[in-house]
C-alpha cells in the first residue's frame, strides 16, 4: 500500500543582498512589518527598535536603515506605510544614524531622474521617505530644507500622492522651530505662500505658518506675500470661496471636515473677521453652491466653530440660514437611501456641552437647535442624547424654558422653515394654530424623555415638577393665581385644544414607573428588589401624582376640570383614596404582599378615571369587592379546619376577578398600565387558580381570535382612534412608539403629501378595474344633459350651450366626489382592519407577560401542566400564518418562553398524585402530534414537552415499589446508589412510555418523510437511561433495518450513546452485556459489508457513525477481555479503504485508521520520492515569467503557410512533449488562422472560417486596436 510523492529539485540560492548572514530572528522582523495586520506591524518594529537596542552591532543598524529604504518601494502597497512608520522610529531612537545619510539614500534609491516612466509607487516611495524622515529629528536645518525641496517638487505629481507632499510640509513646519523657518525655510516657501489661494494645500500651509510664526509673518510680511495685510478680506473672499469649493470636493468620501476650513475660522477669529468670513464665504459663498460637498463643509464649520465662539456669535450662527439649510437638509433625509449627517451633528454638539462649562454658552446651543423648526415642529428629535451632558443648573433652565414656550409660546422667536412642497399645498386653516400644536407636541416627549432618560442628571424634584405640569395640563386650565399650585401662575397665552390634551394624557401616563432616584438609605435595597415606580423613601410615584390630583379637584376656586366628575364618579375617587390611605397605615405595621398589589391597583384605576372615567367607575367597584374577598378568605383560612372547603364554585373568586381587571387594563396601550399590571400579577401569582389562568390562555388561543380577542381590544382603540383621524398622518397608539413617532413627526407633511401622491399613484393604477355602476350613472348624467353623442348624432362640442356645459361639470363633478369618496371608505375600512389586527397581537404580546411571570414565579405548581398544550398550540398555528414583523415577535417570544421558562426551568412539580394518569394521556398527545407535523422546527417542541413531562414523572417519588427496581439494585456495582437514582421510575409508567418512544423511533427509522429527528433521540438517551435501557434493541435491529443509510448512521449513533452511559451498562448483568455486544458487532459488520461505495455524503456520515462506533466496541471487547469475535469486522473493514470517496474526508480517514490500529493494522507510511529520480519531467515554470505559449510573437517575420493536415500530424507526434498544452496552442493556433484568413491570408485550398457571431465583433475591435498600435 505504498505511495510516492514526488518533490522538485530547488534550484541553488544564491545570497545577493547577504541576507543569509543574518540571524533569521532578525530577519523575521521585516517581514512582520510587511503584513497586513496593524497590530502585527506595531509589534514587529517595537521588538526590532528593542532588538537593536540590546546588539549594538552597526553591521545590523546598517542594514536595518536598508532594507526600510527598499521597504518603501515594497510590491504591496499596504505594506509600505509600515515600513515608513519603522524609519521614522528607527531615526528617531538611534541618533548616530544621520538624517542626511538616510535623505540620500531615498533620493538615491528613488532618484526620479533615472526612472524612464514615473510610476505611482516611485512617487509614493519617496514621499513616504520623506515622511519617516520628517518624523525623525529636525535638528538639521540642512535636512529640513532639502526635505521640503524634494517634498516641492513632488507635489506636481498629484494624481499619484494627492495632497500627501502638502500634509508632509505642514507637519515639518508644525515642528519646525521659529529661527529655522525664518532662516532656512521661508526663502524656500515663498513661492507657496505667495500662491496660497490656489489650492487648498497652499493655503493649509499659509494659515499653518502665521498661527505657528505670528512673528515672523507680521502683516507687512503678509502685504508682500499675499497683497493685502490679513487673509479674510473683501477683496479675498471670492478666492477663498473657490478655494473652500476644492476643499469640500476633495473629501468627499472622507466625509470629514477639511484641515484648511478649521485654520481658516481660526485665522478669521484671530483676525477679528469672523462676521465677514462667515457672512460672505460661508452663507453666500459655499451655501449657494447648492452642492452636497459644500452644505456639509457649511454644517462641520458650524459644528467645530461652536467651541471657538463667545456667546454672541453662537446666537448668531444657530440663528442664520446654515442652520435653516441643515434643518431642510434633515426632513429631506428622511427618505430612504439618503445620506444623513444629524448624527454627525449630534456628535460636534454633543462634544461641546460635554467639553464647556459656560451654563449661557450650554443654553444658547440648546435653545438654538430647539427653535429650529419646521411650521413649529422642531427637526430635533424629542428624544436628544446630548441633553445628558447638561449640567444640573442648565438642565432646569431647560426645563423651565420648554415649560415657558409651551404656556408663551413664542413661535417669532423660531428659525420656522417649510418645504416647497408645503408652500404649494398651503391649507387656508389657521397656520399659527398648527404650528402651535406641533411645537407643544414636540415639547410634551422631550419633557418626558428628560424623565425617562437615566443618563441624564436630575433630581426627584425636578422628575415630580415635570410629572405635575403635563398632569395639570392633560386635565385641568387655571382659573386664578395661587402660589400653592405652582402650574397656575403661568397663565396660557394661547388654549389647549383637545389634540395637545390628549397627547399630554398619553405621555402622563408613561412618567409613573420610575427607577430610584437619589441617595436615601433605602435605595439600596430597593435597586436590589429592582422595583419600580417607587421615590427614594420608597413611596409610589403614582401616589404622589394622586395626591397631586386630589389636591387640584379640592380647589375649584383656582382650577377647573376640564371634564368633571359626575357624583357617582367623584364617591368613587374618595372611596378609592380611602382605601389606600388604608391600606398605607397598614403596610406601615405589617408588610403584605396582597396590600402592596391592591395598593397599586386601586392607584392605577383610580388614576384612570380622568382618561375613562365610566369604566374606571365600574373596575374601582370589582376592586373593593376583591379586596373584600380576600380579607374574608384570609380571616376563613384562620378559623375553618384544614378539610373544610367553602363554596368556592357557585361564584368567582377575588383571584379571577383581579385577573379579568388586569386583562382590561392591557388592552389600553400604555406601558405604565403594563408594567404595573405585571408588578400586580406577580403578587398575585400564589393565589392564582385553575379558572383564572384559563382566562389568560383563552386570549392566546388562536381560535379566538375573532371572538373575544378583537373584542376587547377595539373598545378601547375607537377612543384613541379619534384624535389620529384629526391628524394629517397617521400615529401610533402604543406609548412604547413615542419616540418613534415624535422624531418622524417632523416631516409628517411631506410624508403625508408622499402619500397623497402614492395614493393617486394607486388610483391610477385601479383605473382600468372601474365599477360597472359607477359607469351607468356616469352614462345617465351625460344623458341627461344630452352631451353624450350617438350613432346618428353628428353635432360637435361647440352646439352645446355653456349653461348646459356647467350644469354637466357640476353633476360630473359631484358623481366623481361620491366615487373617490367610496374608494376611500375601502381604503379605511381595510386599513382599520390592519390597525385592530396589530392591536390584537399587541394585546397578546402583553398578555404572554403573565404567562412569563407565572412560569417564573410558580414553576413547581400543577397549574403549569395547563399551559403546555396552548403554548404549543400557538407555535404550530403562528408558524405558518403570515410572517409580518409583529407576528414574528410574538411567536418568537411564545417559544422563548415555552422552551426557557418551562422546559429548561430548574423547578419543577413535585406533587403530581392523582394526577399520573393525565399526565401519561398528554405525553401520548404530544408524542403523536409530534409524529404528524409537517414542520421538523414545531415536532421540536412537541418533543420538548414530552421529555419535560417524563421528567417531571420520574422526578416524582413513588409511594409504591417498583419491580424494576429490584432488577437493578441485583445488578448494581459499588457505585450503584447514583444508577439507582437514575434508573428509579418515580412516578413514570415505564413500560407504557417506553412504548410510546419505541413507536415514534421505528416510524422515524422506517418512514422516508419524518418530522422527528436523530437530535431529539440522541437527547432522549442522554438524559433518561431508564428508557434507552428499553429502546435499544430495537436501535440495534434499525442499524441494518433503516431505511436509507441517514436512518442507518442515526441508530449508529443511538447505540453508541446508550452503550456509553454508565447506567445502561449498570443495569445488566456480565452476561447480557456480552451478548449484546456480540451482536451489536454482527451488525456494524453487516452494515460495513453492504456498503458499495462513500461517495455520497450521506454514505460517508453513516461509514464515520459506524465506524465510532466499532471504535468503542473493539477498545471495549479488547479492555474487559468479552469472548466476542472481531474477525469478522475485520475482514469487513479491510475493502473501504479501497472505496471511491474515502479519502474526501479526513475525519473518515482518521477514525478508519484509528480503528484499523487497534485491530493490529497500521496506517502504511507514504514514501517520498524525488520526482527527478522517479520519471523526467518538464522543468518547473518560474514563478513572475510568462510561459512560450502567452509571448508574443515577431509579426515582422513572414508568415509560414500551413498545411490542412500537417498541425494534427505534428500535435499527434509531439503530444506527449506538450502534455496539457497541446489543447492550448491548438486553440491559439486556430485563433491566428483566423485573423490571418480575416485579412485575406487563408491557407491553400482552405475557405475563410466563420466566426461566432457574439465573439466576432470583440476580435475584430481587438485586430482593429493592434493594426492601429502598429
């Protein structure tokens, strides 16, 4: 078995640059440095700099200094800047290696006098020198000025370098003390400087050169280099304008601020010419180039300039047209596929208020982004993430001027803009009436997003007098002035309408679940129980807000209620305080969970009585019945006996009734409702019984969807549906999209007319499909008037009268109005049914929250058994429903739930008595369910289910023998107490399940199309030996009895894992043992001797299955000394090595081989051979050099006609000299047959060929392009 390899003759090296003298250690370093890895090139060039440190050998300095020179000129461009990077450092660190002497050595090495053709890598070679050099040590005014001459003449090679030599220059003079410029380097310089306005490098270098050398460049140095004594003048502005252009161009795809525009504001500041410079150069000047490049240059200037600015010119910058531009600039880029630079912006503010600690400065930039509106809306988002870098003083002056502008609203003040688009679609409604409500509806979510944001530094003070204003004007309007009720002293210039009350009702009701705030000493523990909504002292936020509340009602002289409480309504409220007065007192002295959670709910429902008082009425009552029920309940667990039940049947308990309140309450879209609701859940969780987690899960059914879901939905919808239809677009109920919806809000006119458009768009498109009845009263109408020509009519337009041509519009006109009305109904009728089907899934999403909590909360109750099948149920029907967003996310969570909280729970029932029965009946469902899926992803979980119910089965302890028992602890081994504890039934029917598992098993081994997998078995033996004990005879029957070869390699796989856990081995006897090995082997051997061949993957999975698993058998049959025979399995082995397909997979070939050796037989030793001493072979191509076949040929010498025959006589003779290029040059020799014969050169008695016609014309362009290079 035998192989050669065969291996080329190297050829002799010869050692040119010496580089074999050297230590490969040292060597290696050089070729780190040429890697691509930055981090591998920063380590390479330390340990170098750290290497010839500690030899102290000049031979290695010296060549270290040349091989970074030719390392410039490496063929990898990437590899050259680390070599650049190693000069410079090298230079530096070692001060005996002159800088003239490396400056030479470039120039030397990259002399563009010599080169025949400058190519772009010399060119590139010679700044990068020029650049380690420059970051060596200029000490020498010698090498600092022939560096610049060389960088000088450099520069004309722009389209290799770009602005490289200009970058370079600026850095020397960066660096370059003020006695060498004056001396050495300014004569070199003037021509740069005195042409500073024609590119923008030379500028950089003139605006670098006065704010480094203000002495030396005094204006009257200026006045001879430039004219004019200052840079920013009249006469230059229109050369600096041009200069800006190029500037912005050549960033383009930097996306970042050119260096010349920062020096320029600079140089303006210090001039004292900013107003002129960014009046004339930036607001007439780049602004109206009305190209992208430009405005952004114009927003980096505004944005880097803030921190330059006193604060006069930041008021007058965020006030100008830059910022009106920018303002456009972010509604337009709204749309998709645009490019947005807000986020940039975001970052230059965001690094100013972090960096400044002028509060008026802070203020300014704040108010001046805030007032940037769009018709009132401004393009700020309400949720802004540099307000957390406000300091605590600036926060409340904030505070209190967004409070200012929404009670004085003083829209004059604003920088207002409006798109062309909404100047043409102008409505003649009141415009300072919407402009208002927009900017109050901006103000009300960034009041809030200062609350909700925990970044943000604030107190609790502020958090209540934030809560306190949205809550007073969401419900009340002041009547007189007190100072005991701070909201009324600041009058409204301008009323609220009901659209800015109801966005201020919904934004309240999302401030009332807080984190803690503050210092207090029982923080701690409460930020340990992560409980929210509570203040520092642990008292609810909500409560302090119903306070508030009760405060506002007692004071009618003060303040109105916008909409007052009936009787009935205000006993409610009273009775609700009551009681929670009550129940406080009480906590105080014991604390309960049940007080807390009806605390919570009395507070939350009491509070909803100013959003829906009628049914908040009518839930205040089912509370104080509950409440009621409980304390009878506690007072009758006390008294009665442990037997005695109650008759707890005949009406539903308080639990069940708390249930359908919170099941009520989550159909409202609010987040403060469902956190809360999840709080009070949560403390309900023990209480919870059979017929109140039913309720739940009858709203997650899917087959009530229609009924009772909808149904509890759409009642509340229809209220918050009002105010959307007011509105010009759409918004989203749910408070969680706030955010969303307050930043889109900003360009919601022009998404509204896009989709005015859209909507004609579609119109047009339906055209065709037009209504027969529509079409009938159209031909009635023009009857009517007789304007509809007949067959025999030949009147024309003009015999009809204009006052029957007016009546004919008006009649068509209004025809056309109830048609386009019609349209529209079916519009909205479609869309609503959109709307209530997301609100549906909404409501189902937080309904699944009590679920989470109950599995969380109570996983060892029975209840839990009862929430297997609908959880499933939900995952099968979602699967393979429509995959909306919404959708998705509600069953992803479904099954993140069932699988995390349930089936992975570490807590389990340990009381399932009685209960044996039922529970054997659900696995058989779902092993059979399971079994008929369509879907292998939901058999899964079916699965899962099944195998969390043996567990919980065998779990349980039994109260009777099992005969089975006896068997093991007969066999047991000294370790037997843990097999006995695996093998122990509990409560299981083993036989019956075993049963159950070896049905599903044979269906998925015999059945071609099974959802089930080898996965879940695989799990089934690892986790439960008391069932693979029982299953794995017939694993060893379906290793020959499978039916494809998948089937074969899974049973492969069963036994093995069977055979593998102690306890199965521990639950036979020595004898059993070795009969079942015995046969186990008959069949790997049997399974082996049918293989025919592995070629197809399938094959070679099965061969590696039973090949592990011959593995364990021999090291097991060989270590405990069994009388099983392995000749047989031998012989059967011996052939696949032989098979087609073997070697495709090392691991087939590994786990063959180890196999093989502990049969005796060893992996034979491949023997290599020289392949000069085996056959003569044709010499290796050189790697960089082009074979005879692609040289091109002397056309100048005469072509030598062929003969027909002779080409196939000399290929046939030389065929073995060409080997695999005979086919090649017979395709080259055709092709120039053929562009000989296209010239009119064909051979003797042979016709012009014809040519493809897709590949003629690229060969006769291609002649064409060689003729004419000729």
């Amino acid at each position: 078995m035998g192989e050669t390899e065969t291996e080329p003759i190297r050829p002799k090296v010869t050692d040119a640059k010496g580089i074999l003298q050297q230590n490969r250690e040292f060597l290696d370093f050089f070729w780190d440095i040429a890697k691509p890895d930055q981090e591998t090139r920063l380590k390479a060039i330390e340990n170098l700099i750290q290497y010839l440190k500690n030899s102290e050998k000049p031979d290695e300095l010296k060549y270290t200094l040349k091989r970074l020179v030719d390392g410039l000129s490496h063929t990898r461009e990437a590899a050259r800047p680390g070599f650049s990077l190693a000069l410079a450092q090298v230079l530096q660190v070692f001060e005996e290696l002159p800088l003239q002497t490396a400056l030479e050595h470039i120039k030397e090495k990259h002399d563009l006098q010599r080169v025949k053709k400058v190519s772009e890598s010399t060119v590139t070679d010679l700044a990068l020198g020029c650049t380690a050099v420059r970051k060596g040590l200029l000490v020498e005014p010698k090498v600092v000025l022939e560096c610049v001459q060389l960088l000088q003449s450099l520069a004309q090679y722009r389209e290799h370098l770009k602005d490289l030599p200009r970058k370079t220059m600026v850095d020397i003079l960066s660096e370059t003390p003020e006695e060498v410029f004056e001396d050495v380097l300014l004569g070199a310089l003037q021509s740069d400087l005195s042409s500073a306005f024609s590119t923008p490098e030379q500028l950089h270098l003139l605006l670098v050169a006065i704010q480094k050398f203000p002495g030396v460049l005094k204006p009257k140095k200026l006045k001879k280099l430039l004219g004019t004594t200052t840079v920013v003048t009249t006469d230059n502005i229109p050369k600096l304008i041009e200069v800006l252009k190029m500037a912005a161009k050549s960033v383009k795809k930097d996306q970042s601020l050119p260096s010349v525009g920062l020096d320029l504001l600079q140089v303006a500041l210090r001039e004292d010419n900013f107003d002129l410079f960014w009046r004339e150069a930036v607001v007439k000047g780049l602004l109206l180039d009305q190209s992208g490049p430009c405005s952004y240059m114009c927003y980096r200037l505004l944005g880097s300039a803030l921190p330059l600015l006193s604060l006069q010119q930041i008021r007058y910058v965020l006030s100008g047209e830059v910022m009106r531009h920018y303002g456009e600039h972010v509604l337009t880029a709204q749309l998709p596929d645009r490019f947005k630079f807000a986020p940039e912006m975001q970052n230059y503010v965001g690094a100013f208020l972090q960096a400044c600690s002028d509060p008026d400065k802070q203020m300014a930039v704040m108010v001046g982004f805030s007032t940037l509106t769009n018709q009132g809306y401004p393009v700020v988002p309400s949720f802004w993430k540099v307000v957390e870098h406000l300091t605590v003083p600036v926060l409340h002056s904030y505070v209190e001027w967004l409070k200012a502008m929404f009670t004085h609203p003083q829209l004059d003040s604003c920088l207002d803009f409006s798109t062309k688009r909404q100047q043409q679609n102008q409505e003649t409604e009141d415009t300072t009436q919407h402009r208002l409500f927009r900017l109050r509806k901006w103000i009300v979510p960034r009041l809030c997003s200062i609350v909700e944001n925990v970044s943000v530094k604030k107190e609790e003070d502020l958090v209540m007098d934030i809560a306190r204003f949205i809550f007073f004007h969401a419900f009340f309007d002041a009547k007189k002035s007190t100072p005991d009720i701070p909201e009324t002293e600041s009058a409204l210039t301008l009323s609220i309408d009901d659209q800015t009350r109801n966005v201020l009702s919904n934004a309240f009701f999302g401030l009332t679940r807080l984190p803690v705030l503050g210092d207090a000493p029982d923080t701690s523990a409460q930020k340990q129980r992560h409980v929210l909504g509570v203040t520092a002292d642990g008292t609810l936020w909500i409560f302090c807000l119903v306070q508030y509340a009760d405060v506002l009602l007692s004071q009618t002289k003060y303040v109105r209620h916008v909409a007052p409480f009936t009787a009935e309504q205000r006993a409610a409220w009273d009775r609700m305080l009551a009681t929670v007065e009550k129940m406080t007192r009480k906590a105080k002295k014991t604390e309960s969970t049940d007080t807390f959670v009806f605390q919570q709910l009395f507070l939350l429902v009491g509070i909803q009585l100013f959003k829906a008082p009628e049914e908040s009425v009518e839930l205040i009552q089912d509370l104080h019945n509950c409440l009621e029920k409980a304390q009878e309940k506690t007072t009758t667990k006390k008294k009665k006996p442990a037997g005695v039940k109650g008759d707890e049947d005949e009406e539903p308990q308080w639990v069940e009734v708390v249930v359908d309140i919170l099941l009520s309450l989550l159909s409202q879209p609010s987040r403060l409702i469902r956190q809360v609701c999840r709080t009070v859940f949560t403390g309900i969780c023990p209480q919870v019984n059979q017929r109140a987690l039913k309720a739940i899960l009858d709203v997650l059914d899917p087959e009530k969807d229609e009924e009772e879901s909808a149904v509890v939905v759409t009642d509340d919808k229809d209220s918050a549906k009002k105010s959307r239809k007011d509105r010009k677009t759409g918004e989203e109920d749910d408070d969680e999209d706030d955010e969303e919806e307050e930043e889109s809000d900003s360009s919601e006119d022009d998404s509204g007319e896009e989709g005015e458009d859209e909507e004609e768009e579609e119109e047009e498109e339906e055209e065709p499909n037009v209504d027969e009845n529509f079409r009938m009263e159209l031909m009635k109408v023009l009857q009517g008037q007789n304007a509809l020509a007949t067959e025999g009519d030949e009147s024309e337009d003009d015999d009809v009268d204009d006052e029957t041509m007016m009546k004919l519009d008006d009649s068509i006109s209004a025809l056309f109005s109830e048609q386009k009305k019609r349209i529209q109904a079916k519009k909205d009728e479609k869309e609503k049914l959109r709307k209530e089907k997301a609100l549906v899934r909404d409501f189902k999403i937080k309904v699944l929250d009590l679920v989470e909590v109950f599995l969380n909360k109570q996983p060892d109750s029975p209840l839990v058994f009862g929430i297997v099948e609908p959880l499933l149920g939900i995952i099968e029907g979602r699967m393979s429903s429509e995959a909306n967003q919404q959708e998705q996310d509600f069953l992803r969570k479904t099954a993140d739930i069932f699988r995390n909280q349930l089936c992975k729970a570490k807590r389990y029932c340990k009381s399932v008595e009685g209960m044996q029965a039922e529970l054997h009946d659900m696995l058989e469902r779902l092993l059979t369910r399971a079994q008929r899926q369509p879907d292998s992803s939901v058999s899964l979980y079916y699965f899962s289910a099944a195998l969390y119910l043996v567990r919980v089965l065998k779990g349980n302890l039994s109260s009777s023998p099992d005969p089975a028992a006896g068997k093991s602890k007969a066999a047991a081994k000294p370790d037997a107490p843990a097999a006995e504890q695996a093998l122990a039934p509990g409560l299981l029917d083993v036989e019956r399940v075993a049963a159950l598992f070896q049905a599903a098993l044979a269906a998925f081994m015999t059945k071609r199309k099974s959802s089930l997998s080898g996965a879940l078995f695989l799990d089934l033996f690892s986790r439960f030996p008391i069932l693979s004990v029982r299953l794995l005879d017939g694993a060893v029957k379906h290793m020959m009895d499978g039916v494809r070869s998948h089937q074969q390699g899974q049973a492969c796989a069963l036994v093995l894992r069977a055979m593998q856990t102690r306890e199965v081995r521990q639950s036979m006897t020595d004898s059993e043992w070795a009969e079942l090995l015995g046969r186990v082997v008959h069949q790997v051997t049997e399974s082996l001797k049918a293989m025919t061949g592995i070629k197809v993957k399938v094959d070679q999975e099965k061969v590696v299955k039973s090949l592990e698993l011959g593995q364990f058998l021999v090291r097991t049959v060989q270590k405990q000394k069994l009388p099983v025979s392995l000749a047989q399995l031998q012989l059967a082995l011996h052939p696949l090595s032989q098979m087609a397909g073997f070697r495709k997979t090392g691991h087939l070939e590994d786990t063959y081989w180890s196999v093989m050796k502990l049969l005796g037989v060893t992996k034979p030793k491949v023997e290599k051979v020289r392949k000069a001493e085996a056959e003569p072979a044709t010499p290796k191509k050189k790697k960089g050099f082009l074979p005879e076949t692609k040289k091109r040929k002397n056309r100048k010498k005469a072509p030598v006609p062929e003969v027909k025959g002779e080409p196939l006589k000399e290929s046939g003779e030389n065929g073995e000299k060409e080997g695999g290029q005979g086919k090649k040059k017979r395709n080259k020799n055709k092709n120039k047959n053929k562009r000989k014969q296209g010239f009119g050169e064909a051979g003797p008695g042979q016709a012009p060929a014809k040519k493809p016609k897709l590949q003629a014309a690229g060969k006769q362009k291609k002649t064409k392009r060689k003729l004419g290079g000729e």
